[in-house]
C-alpha cells in the first residue's frame, strides 16, 4: 500500500506542472494569434505595440473601447 501513495502523489506532481505547461502555451499561442490576425486585417500598430513593450505607453484598459466618448451612452442619473 505505501508503494501506491507515492506513485499517485508523483503523479499528481507531474500532473499540476503538465497544466502550467498548457495554461502558458495556451496564452503565447493566444497572444501570437492576436498580432498575426491584427497584422493581416491591418490593424495593428506595431509603433504602438513597440512603446507599450518598452514601458513609454503603459497598457491603460479604457483605451480598449470601441466607441468614441462621444458614442458613450450616457449613465442615468437616480433621482
């Protein structure tokens, strides 16, 4: 019996490492797709992507909008 708790718990070790593996593949292939369909669809600004890698740009959420402010809808005021 304590032959088999060492086997399950090898392969649980082995286990969690393997789903890092895939989580971090999983993101790279993810981020190479985005610039690949970005660049063939022209919309990807490698000026941009250069000063947001470099640390000039820092990355800001809002800025992933795709309306203008103007475009905003405009939040209800309660009464």
């Amino acid at each position: 019996m304590p032959e088999l708790v060492d086997g399950v718990g090898f392969i649980l070790g082995i286990g969690r490492f393997m789903s890092e593996a895939r989580a971090l593949t999983n993101f790279a292939g993810n981020a190479v797709a985005t610039v690949l369909i970005g660049t063939w669809t022209k919309e990807f600004d490698r000026a941009r992507a250069a000063r947001v890698l470099s640390g000039d740009a820092p990355f800001d959420e809002a800025t992933l909008l795709d309306e203008s402010p103007a475009e905003r809808p405009r939040e209800s005021v309660p009464a």
